[in-house]
C-alpha cells in the first residue's frame, strides 16, 4: 500500500541529496578556484623575480607542458649558462623542515608531505633521458652528462626556507635566483643556444584550452576531482601572496648574479655584465662618444658588450682595438663565450695591425723596422745627444719626447713643435730647449731616411695618409679601448677608418691609468664629446680595502685627461670587502721570489684556480725570472704573451702593461722597487724627468694592483 506523501518525500530526499552533491562541489570548486588564484599569484611573483636572468643570457619558458603529457604541468624552464632548472611555484602554509637521522623531511602542520616532491624530481630525470635520447648528453653541450638538469621547488611565501629532498632543491623566493646562478657558468652562449630549440620543443607551451573546468554532479556519487586539472594543481591549503612585500629586493637581485658569476673562473667573470651597465651598452650618441670610470667599473667589458650591441645594430663591421698586442685576442675569446652570434662582424686588432692592414689594403709596402730604429736613434744619441743632456740626462726621457710629443701629434715643423702644450710632460722647455730637441729630432728622422726604414710611430702617420687617400670602408663602428695610451696619431687614424656617423666612435679609457708619457687633447683632432660621454661609478671588481690601497699610492699625483686639463679620479662605489693587502719588503731578489712563489702555492692549496691568479712585474726580463721561480716551486705558468683569453689551470705571469684589460682573483705584483712605495716619494710639481718617471711608474703599479678582485701582495725589493 502507498502511504501518503511517500512518492512526495523521496523526491524531496533526492533533492536534498542533489543540493549536498552539489554544495560539496562548490565547495571543492571554491576550494580549487583558491588554490588557482593563489597559484597564479605565486607564479606572476616568482616571475618577476626570476625576470632579472633574462639579462644575464637565460630563457625563461614560462607555463609549459610536460614532455608527451597532455595535462601536467611545470610553472617554469629556466635555461642558461647554469643550467635547465625546472622551477615550480609554492605557497603551501605551516611548512617545515625536519631532520630524520641526516634524511630531510618537509612537514606541512603535522603532515609528511615530502613526497609531494617526487613528481617535479621524476620530472628532472625525465629531461635528462629526453636530452640524452636528442644526442646532448654525449657531450655536444658540455657538461650536461654531469647533470645540468635541476629541480627546484621555491616558496613565494617564505624567506627562511633551504632543504633538498629526493633531488629537489627547496627555498624560500629569495634564495631562488642565488640557487640558479650561484651553480657557476657551465655552458657558454653558443651552448645555450644550441640547447634552446631542444629545451623549449620538449617542453611546449601549456594549452589551457585543454585543461577548462566541466563540472558534472550526479546524486548519487561523491563529487569527483575537477576534470582538465593540472596535476600539479593539488588542493593543498595555500597563503594568499599577493598582498605580500617583496621578499627580495632589486639590490638582492643584482647581488645573486655577482655572487654567481665569483664563483667562475675568471674568463666568465671578464665578460660579466652587470644589469646596471646595460644602459650604456645601448645608448646612442649623434657623434664620437667616451666611456670612462675609475678603475674597476667594468669600463672594458661595458665596451665589449657594446661592441656587440652595435653590431646587432648596424651594416658593417665593428673593430675594437687598443694598444696592448694581445688583449684583441683575449677580448675575442670573450667575445664568442658571450655572443658568438655576432662574432663574425666584430673584428679585434691591436692599432699597430690595424695600420699595417690599412696599408697592405692600399698597396702601400711597409718599411717598419723597430730593431733598425732603435740602431738609428742610439747612433744620433751618441752623436747629437750632449746638448738636450745638459737639461736632463736621461736618453730615455728624450726618446719620449720625439716619439710621443713630436711624432705621436704628427708635429711636422718646428713652430707648431714650439708652440704646442706638453700635457703629462712635468719639466718645462724654453723655446731655446725646445730648438735643440727639434734638431734631435731632425737628426734622427734624418738617419732613418738614409737607412730607409720607419719606427712604430712613421707606421701609424703613413697609415693616415694612406686613409686620407683612400677613405675605409666596410666598417660601421670603432670601438677603442684604453684609449688614453693610443697617440694623437693613432686615434687620427682610428677617426678616419670610422667615420663622424652615429655610434661610429666610441673612445674607453680612464686618464688615471695612462701609463705612457705624453700627452694631447682630444681638440686638436677637432673631436668635441660635450653631451657625448658615460661614467662608470660603481666597482664591481675590486674590494673596498685593495681600492683604497691602490689610490693611496698614486694620491698626490695629478694626470692629464685627453679630453683636457688636470683631472680628478672619478668617483665609484665599491660594493664588497675583502681582506687587506700584504706588502712584504724582501732584502734580496731570491728571498723575494721564494716568497712570492710559497704565496702562489698556498693560495692554489686553499682552493683558488691557478687560472685565476695574476703574477705581474714591470719588465720583461723581470716576468721571466718570476716564471722561472714559480716553475721551480711546481708551480704551472702561462705567459700573458701567450694567453688568448681560454681558461687554462695555470698561473698567468706578464708585465703590467700587457696586463691592461685584465682581471685576476689573486694578483701577485713583484720586484716593486722601494722608491715607489718607501718614505719620501715625492709628488706634486716636482719638475724633472726622474720625477715624471717615477710618476709613471706608481701609475703603472697602480694599474697592476686594481687588477686584483679578490686579493692583493705587493713584494718590494
């Protein structure tokens, strides 16, 4: 028998069933539309604090798919010179780390979630099969057999958090950047590059579409989980994040790239561009521009990287050169480990090749003969010396004032001689004095035409008459660097071959570390930079304490600046400490050596690369016998003449001149002479040639000393 009202109340009961059915999946559907929301915070967040590697030669793929998976998901690929980090996005609350007997755990409450993680570890072995599978791991891109694939889970809630379980390295966001690049540079750019197309194909963009909400309520079935849910959206509680504070800042940005690239060799560390200096890499001048800075500002680099940039940007090729022989090729090397996409169109030459290229291409023969000028001069010395040695004794002085002074502006008659400045030259000449140089002078060139020969300078001022003949062309740009140790011949020559375009000119230097006499100003070749120059002011390289020791040296000493007058060291912030410099004073050359060859060796012993050690001396001979004493102790050596910039595990020992450009974690300056760094140095307007010497030669020891990064000795003997 049907009771009354029983059809009525089981339909109501169905109903009361469908209403919980579907409460409990809004409930899950709220509880998931959370965890989402939270998720893309989290992810916009970590975003923007991973965005920073973009300018230091990493891709960041962004919300991809896993390979040949259609619905799980990783937030990032992060590809570069570090490394394939597989990055995901967190913002679980109560998390902790717990210690079980040396294996960590993570807690979230009283909950072990550790194993949430195995995933994203599954995934980092999964990578590494696929790109062994596409050939890599054989070593087409070094280093990924040794496990460049990492997985890296970060809390954009937490600042306080470090734990790795079952491969996956866990930390709070402020950590994230350090974790990524404090791996060191693994691979160079053109590795990078060739892993590009093979990362981003594994690992394609995440289609959305695919994975929209369908939500189907049946009464009689608990709610099933949201069907398209990725699987790496679990509904795990979540902090909101998106009101938080930053918990890292730009400056703790910047200072994880720095501390990354310390840990490199040193080759890495030269090419290093810090996210500040990128702005004058690109900026555009109408005309002849300069870049300058004190010491350790990253002036060459800046250079490098710019010689690039408008490589990218313009027609034609790009010489960079400067005075040294071998850095051309060191910055060359340099320039393929950081863009070797554009090392075709970027031609390195020291400027004495560049006059003989210029010549050869213009049918000009050569008749440079260093070994046979030096012949000449000492003949005319012997012969016409006595009257300029009644005003100061010094041959070498001498020989200066005709190469740099007369023939390095290109003086062709006594008056202008007569007439011109003397920037950097201390002792003053009447023009009596003055007559009787230029007699030398006539004397010399005199005997050189009888031998028919040139010297260094006659190769330069025929290459500018050879291009006052016959413009250049093919070139869009020159960028000099160190351009305050070039003559005013030489950038005659260097001005011709770019042109007056803009961006065509671009002069690097810093007048602190000229370290050649004589001097000129950038007006007598008609260039006005005015609105057309950079500063560098911040000293990424050296620590406060070898900065301050370096500048005291060369305190009281004044320099000229090509752009004109005396000038002041620019100022610079140095942002790191280090330990003080050692000067150690030795009473015999063989003390000193043992000395300095034990420093090398326990330096090496307490973990710097021997690649990364600088040893400089004055002289040639001098760099010689120090390569002698490092070798007797064991110690392998490289000789700057022969570094192309590769990174080799051995000591790199040259003189201070070829040392310009360069940087060293440990620089080792020996055989200093007392003079220079004993009592009573004097300085100022001491008005002598032993005094402009001794000038030149602090300068020059001030070069060697702000070459050092990390650490500093100085053996004075």
């Amino acid at each position: 028998m049907t009771i009354a009202g029983e059809s009525a109340g089981l339909q109501a009961r169905a109903y009361d069933d469908t209403a919980a059915a579907m409460r409990r999946q809004a409930d899950l559907a709220e509880r998931m539309a959370a965890n989402y929301r939270a998720a893309a915070s989290s992810e916009s967040r970590l975003a923007r604090t991973l965005a920073p590697l973009r300018d230091d030669g990493f891709y960041l793929l962004e919300d991809r798919r896993w390979p040949g998976s259609t619905r799980a998901q990783v937030d990032f690929v992060v590809l570069g010179p570090s490394g394939v980090f597989l990055v995901d996005a967190k913002t679980w609350r109560d998390v902790t780390v717990l210690d079980r007997g040396g294996e960590q755990r993570i807690l979230q409450g009283d909950d072990d979630v550790t194993d949430r993680f195995d995933k994203l570890a599954d995934l980092a072995e999964t990578t590494r099969a696929e790109l062994a599978e596409h050939g890599l791991a054989a070593g087409e891109v070094h280093g990924l057999a040794a496990g460049e694939v990492h997985a890296l889970a970060v809390f954009t809630n937490r600042s306080d958090l470090r734990a790795t379980v079952h491969g996956v390295d866990i930390v709070g966001e402020n950590l994230a950047l350090r974790e990524i690049l404090g791996r060191g540079r693994r691979w160079g750019r053109g590795d990078v590059e060739r892993l590009f197309p093979v990362v981003a194909g594994l690992f394609p963009p995440y289609d959305h579409s695919a994975g929209a909400v369908a939500v189907i309520v049946k009464p009689e079935l608990e709610p099933a989980p949201i069907e398209g849910m990725p699987i790496e959206a679990e509904a795990i509680e979540t902090d909101a994040v998106a009101e938080q504070p930053a918990l890292i800042s730009v400056d703790e940005i910047h200072d994880a790239m720095l501390q990354g690239v310390l840990a490199e060799p040193i080759e890495a560390w030269m090419a290093f561009l810090h996210p500040d200096q990128a702005r004058l890499v690109r900026k555009s001048f109408t005309g002849p521009s300069r870049i300058r800075g004190a010491a350790g500002t990253g002036k060459t680099v800046v250079g490098l990287h710019r010689a690039a940039h408008l490589a990218r940007q313009y027609d034609g090729t790009v010489l960079v050169t400067t005075y040294v022989r071998t850095l051309p090729d060191v910055l060359g090397s340099l320039l393929r480990r950081m863009a070797p996409e554009v090392v075709d169109r970027v031609e390195f030459r020291g400027v004495f090749d560049v006059a003989k290229r210029v010549l050869r291409e213009r049918g000009v023969a050569s008749k440079l003969d260093g070994a046979g000028a030096k012949l000449a001069w000492e003949k005319m010395w012997r012969e016409r010396g006595s009257a300029v040695a009644t005003i100061d004794d010094s041959e070498r002085y001498w020989q200066e004032e005709v190469d740099s002074v007369i023939k390095g502006r290109g003086l062709t008659s006594f008056e202008a001689y007569a007439d011109c400045a003397r920037p950097g030259r201390r002792r003053r000449l009447s023009r009596a004095q003055r007559a009787e140089v230029w007699r030398l002078y006539e004397a010399y060139e005199s005997e050189l035409r009888r031998r028919d020969i040139w010297d260094f300078a006659d190769q330069i001022t025929a290459a500018v008459a050879a291009l006052e003949a016959t413009p250049a062309s093919g070139y869009s740009a020159v960028v000099i660097d160190e351009a305050q140790d070039l003559s005013c011949q030489m950038i005659r020559m260097l001005q011709l071959i770019a042109g007056d375009g803009p961006d065509a000119l671009t002069l690097i230097g810093d007048g602190q570390q000229s370290i050649y006499p004589g001097g000129y100003t950038l007006s007598e070749l008609g260039i006005n930079l005015a609105g057309r120059g950079a500063v560098t002011t911040v000293n990424y390289r050296n620590t406060v304490e070898i900065a301050e020791f370096a500048a005291a040296l060369v305190a009281g000493d004044a320099f000229n600046d090509i752009e004109g007058g005396i000038a002041t060291v620019d100022a610079a912030d140095i942002v790191r400490r280090g330990a003080a410099p050692q000067l150690h004073r030795f009473t015999s050359r063989a003390e000193h050596d043992r000395a300095l060859a034990a420093t090398v060796r326990r330096a090496i012993e307490s973990g710097t690369r021997a690649g990364d050690i600088g040893v400089l001396a004055a002289t040639l001979n001098q760099a010689s016998e120090l390569i002698a004493a490092l070798k007797s102790a064991g110690v392998p050596t490289v000789n700057l003449l022969e570094y192309t910039g590769q990174s080799v595990d051995a000591v790199r020992v040259g003189t201070i001149k070829r040392s310009k450009g360069l940087e060293f974690s440990k620089v080792l300056v020996g055989r200093v002479p007392g003079v220079l760094v004993g009592p009573g140095v004097e300085s100022g307007g001491v008005d002598t040639a032993a005094a402009e010497r001794r000038t030149l030669q602090r300068r020059e020891l001030y070069v060697a000393m702000t070459r050092a990064r990390d650490a500093l000795w100085v053996g004075v003997v």
